[in-house]
C-alpha cells in the first residue's frame, strides 16, 4: 500500500515512488480521509504473481517470475504499463499501479490504473527467447486481462513489437480478435496514429494553456529541454514546428545552446548522424548543469529523475517547468519553487499524453472504426486542456501547488466513483 516503507524501489521510479509516498501522505491528512477511505485507497484490488517456464535457446527450461496488479478499477478497466527488468519487485509494481489509476483519473479518462512486469534482463535473452517469454506470460495472466478487464501497455524495455506478440497470444488464447486487449500496437495490428509523440505533444498543450494564464506569448519565451530521446526529441521538433524557440537542448554527453533559437530539424539531423546534440554548428557546447540554470523562460525535463534538486534548485531561472520526465524534480526542488513562484507543471499532468491517446487506440480497437490523425489530435488537445483548466482552477481556489492539487483531484475522483458504485 502506499503509505508504508519501502525497502526496496529501483530505477527512475525510485524518487517518483517515494515522493509521490510523501506528497500523498500531507494530502491525506489534508483531506481529512476517513479510515474506509483511506483503507480503500491503500490496498490493491488485485496484485498476484505467477511462475512460468521458457524453453531457453540452450533447449534448457527456465522458470521466470512475473508480476501484475490491479490498483482501482472503480472508474473503469485498469490500464499500466509491463515492464521487463531485472530487480521487479511487487512492491514496485503496486506502487507504479497506484500511480497510474492517479493519472487517469486526473485526465478524468474512464480507466483504473495497473501495471506488470517480468523479472529479467531482455538484453541478456535472444529475439525468440523474448517472444517465447512475452507469449509465457501472457498464458499465466490472460484469465485476468482483457479490454474490460486490465488492458497491458508498453513500458521500461518493451514496446511495439511486445505488444504485437502479446495482442497475438491473447487472441490465440480466445480464439476470436481482441484488438483492445492491449495498447501501444503498431498501427497495422490496430495501434493509434499520433501514439509515438503524443506524450510530448500533451505536455506542449497542457504548456500553452498555462502561458495563457500568465500572459506570455509564443515570441516572448525562451525554451531548455533537457533530455533528447523519444520525449525529449519530439518535444523539441513540436515546438520548433509550433513557432517557438528552443535555445538550449541535451542528451546523455551533454547540452548545446544559441540565444537566438537553435534549428531544431537540422539539431535531430546532427544527432542521427554523430549520435549526440553535441558539436552542433552555429551552437555553443554546455553541460546538463548548465542547462538547467541557463537564461530561459521553460524549462523542460525530459530525461531523469531528480535533475532538480536542492543543489541547484535556487539557480532556475525559468518561470514555468514542464515535467515531461518522471519525478525529475525532489521535494526540496519544489519546495524552493514554490517559494520562488516558479509555475511547476507535474510529470502527472504533464506526460499524461501517452496514456490518453492509448485511450483512444481502447475506443477504434472495441469500435473496429479508425480515426484520421486529425481526429486523434483534436480530442487529445480537448482531453489535456480541460485536464489543466481542472488542476489549474483546483491549485487557485485551493492556493495551493499544481502538483498537490493534481493528486487532490485524482484522489476526489476515484473516491467519488467508490461511492457512487456503494462502496462508501
Ligand atoms: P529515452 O530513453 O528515449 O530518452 C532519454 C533521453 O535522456 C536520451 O536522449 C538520453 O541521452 C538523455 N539522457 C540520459 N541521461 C541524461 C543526463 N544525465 N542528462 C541529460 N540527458 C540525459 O526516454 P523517453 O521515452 O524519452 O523518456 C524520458 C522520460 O520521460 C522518462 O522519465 C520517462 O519515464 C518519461 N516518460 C516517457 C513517456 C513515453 O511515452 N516515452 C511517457 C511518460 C513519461
């Protein structure tokens, strides 16, 4: 449950885990719960474990160990990622859950949250070893998943070609099609045009509704992304494309900068080719450090956890942060932004795109009708902008920060729906 020690997090989650443990601890006591409130928001519906084997490569059978919970299903199927990695935990895997059925309640979409996983390192399995262990775990899971169930999604070390070995495995099992078994399918095998880059495309929607409230325009701002992969990347070319300027981006061997807007297509053309933003011409090499505190207006994480923290928290001098990454800001960081009057954009409002728009891939697959990118892109930009104007009028009539009043609301929204189904 979520209000309990952990011994054991990993990975990028870490932080996001523990903060989030923090946060939601004040807002409980805050809210006033009750102890069947809080009862009902500790414990998982369902968290299970199975044991299956894998024919190895070496025509030797091992045994693997896979996990999966189902946290709150009170406003509709549960919905979270599987992750294959090799220090799972359940506790993990609970924690991650919890988080989900947060973030689509805040997005007010009709799912519960859950999330899955295997204990082991896809790097060390071959290709077929990968499909037979994708299709083993999908047999020890298939009786509890299913589009009005628990729909699966892509998450840390799996993606595309997982899901399409999972959707086939499934419907192998029923014997009939089941499209919305899963999500985050390639378009061909029933996947949502504008799945890849609709985490930072609703981050950049959720950003131009929040300069509106301070009055800021597009030509008056400058933009630090921090961070240049799939996220990262595509925010950066979205915005350039959307007539904004982006002075300063980074990846993993470091940053690169020009006052006057970098070319971004010519910066995604520099990286294919030399592997890095570095080096890029007409730009002055910087490091991450420098990125963070460079002269800027937003600032965007879109790589790690805990880039923002209380060693270098006081030197931002952006006015908004958008969080595109997961928990890349500590309490301390908050805490000093708050102060400071910076506008902080939550990683669960802020990176909610993906698992919207996986929403919709749900809804084409259950209507066998597909939808034009247009169309996928008109309802995302509804979904995100309502989404900030319910957080936003929540943190103004609250006075309190966006992050705390974001959880506020998922928190409101999934206890209303337990009460409505009786169970309060
Ligand atoms: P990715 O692996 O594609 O890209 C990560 C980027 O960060 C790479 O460019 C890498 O070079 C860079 N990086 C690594 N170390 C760095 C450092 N020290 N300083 C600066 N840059 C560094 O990952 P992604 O899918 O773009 O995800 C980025 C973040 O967004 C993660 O926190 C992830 O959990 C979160 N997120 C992603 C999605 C999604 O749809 N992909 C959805 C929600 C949240």
């Amino acid at each position: 449950m979520i209000v309990r020690n952990h011994e054991r997090i990993h990975a990028d989650e870490e932080n996001l885990c523990q903060k989030c443990i923090s946060e939601l601890e004040d807002l409980y006591s805050y809210l006033d719960l009750s102890t069947e409130e809080l009862d009902l928001l500790d414990m998982p519906r369902r968290s299970f474990t199975v044991h299956f084997p894998v024919h190895m490569d070496s025509g030797k059978t091992k045994m693997f160990v896979g996990h999966r919970v189902q946290y709150n299903d009170a406003r509709g199927p549960t919905k979270g990622g599987i992750r294959f990695h090799p220090e799972l935990t359940l506790d993990d895997v609970r924690d991650l859950a919890f988080l989900m059925s947060l973030k689509c309640a805040v997005v007010n979409i009709p799912f519960g949250g859950s999330k899955g996983g295997v204990v082991v390192n896809p790097k060390e399995l071959s290709r077929t070893e990968l499909e037979r262990l994708t299709r083993s775990y999908i047999r020890a899971i298939a009786d509890y998943i299913g589009p009005s169930r628990d729909i699966p999604a892509p998450d840390v070390y799996t993606d595309e070609k997982i899901m399409a070995w999972i959707l086939d495995e499934y419907e192998r099992i029923k014997g009939e099609h089941v499209p919305a078994v899963v999500t985050g399918k390639p378009i061909e095998l029933g996947g949502s045009k504008a799945r890849s880059y609709s985490t930072s495309l609703g981050g950049i929607l959720v950003l131009e509704e929040a300069l509106k409230t301070k009055g800021m325009d597009k030509s008056d701002v400058n933009i630090a992304i921090q961070g240049f992969g799939n996220v990262g990347e595509n925010a950066a070319r979205i915005l350039h494309e959307r007539g904004y300027r982006v002075v300063a981006v980074s990846d993993s061997k470091g940053g690169i900068m020009n006052k006057d807007g970098l070319d971004i297509p010519n910066v995604i053309k520099h990286k294919n080719d030399s592997g890095s933003v570095i080096d890029f011409e007409g730009s002055e090499n910087i490091s991450n450090e420098e990125l963070l505190t460079c002269e800027c207006d937003i600032l965007v994480p879109a790589a790690l956890s805990e880039q923002l923290n209380k060693d270098n928290a006081r030197d931002v001098k952006a006015k908004i942060v958008l969080e595109l990454a997961n928990a890349p800001t500590t309490i301390d960081a908050d805490n000093v932004f708050s102060e400071k009057k910076i506008m902080l954009i939550p990683d669960i409002l802020a990176n909610a795109g993906g698992v919207v728009v996986s929403y919709f891939e749900w809804i084409q697959n259950l209507n066998n009708d597909y939808w034009e990118e247009n169309r996928v892109l008109e309802k995302l930009g509804k979904t995100m902008v309502n989404s900030f104007k319910d957080v936003f009028s929540l943190c103004e009539e609250e006075n309190c920060s966006m992050r705390k009043a974001a959880y506020q609301l998922a928190v409101k929204r999934i206890l209303h729906a337990e009460r409505l189904r009786g169970n309060l």
